[in-house]
C-alpha cells in the first residue's frame, strides 16, 4: 500500500496535479506520525491493517467536513474536501455490499461455531482479520449480533 501512495504521488508530482499531491502527502504525513510513535513502543512501524484504518480514519474526517461545510453553505469546501476523500478511497480495498457482508458475518459465526452473544468478540476479531477495511465493522456488528440472538 506504502508503495502505491508514493508512486501516485510521484505521478501526481510529475502531472502537476496540486490537489491529489497535497492530498497524498497528508497521507503520508499521517502513516510516517504512527510509525514514529510505533518505533517508540519497540515496534517496526505500522502493519498494513493500522494503514488501512489511518485511511479510513481520513476518509471519515473529510465526510463530516463536507456535512459541516455544507450546512455553513461553504460548498467549494465541501467539494475540495469531496474530492480529497475520493483520492484516499483509492488506496482502500472495495466496500462489501449488505449482502456480501451479511454472507462474510454468516460464515464467520458458522466457521468459529459461536453461540450466542458471548462470543460476539470472537466473531468481530475473525471479521476484522479476515476482511480488513472491506466492510463498515459497525454495521457488520450489529449483523452478527442479529445472528447470534437467532441461536
């Protein structure tokens, strides 16, 4: 993922596309600040899945600005910040649709033979492991605790 952000930005550079390099080297910025603080905790930097959720994580930042901008009625804000979001959602795997993401929280609690409620953090742990960043885990939540009251 690391490589991909910094060769789009090398092509952003080379095009002379000021928004989407601003953009990607916000991105960078954020993941080199969380390996920094990562090598203080002993670690080597920050696997893939925590890159996944700084992304995200700027991804939801960028959604609230453009409700808050557009209820000031400042909409060339919204939209720099619309299309912000759209360069970083790039770099994310595909969304699940509900019904792959109900079929995914199916399978997890048929795979880990969960019983009931008690084992709700052991499906969200086989979730999480299994589909990072491919679907919204609230949701997916809320789908499997669905599932395990039905037992």
């Amino acid at each position: 993922m690391r490589d991909r952000i910094n060769t789009a930005l090398r092509e952003a550079v080379d095009r002379d596309d000021k928004r989407r390099a601003a953009t990607l080297r916000l991105v960078q910025a954020a993941i080199k600040d969380r390996d920094a603080r990562a090598r203080e905790l002993g670690q080597d930097g920050v696997p893939e899945d925590e890159v996944l959720d700084i992304l995200n994580k700027m991804v939801g930042q960028r959604d609230r600005s453009i409700r808050d901008y557009e209820e000031a009625g400042q909409l060339d804000l919204a939209e720099q910040e619309r299309e912000e979001a759209a360069i970083i959602r790039e770099f994310l795997p595909k969304q699940f649709d509900e019904a792959a993401m109900k079929t995914a929280c199916e399978d997890v609690v048929r795979d880990i033979k969960a019983k009931g409620l008690r084992d709700m953090g052991r499906c969200m742990s086989a979730l999480k492991e299994r589909y990072p960043g491919q679907m919204d885990f609230v949701r997916a939540s809320c789908v499997v605790k669905d599932l395990l009251r039905a037992d």
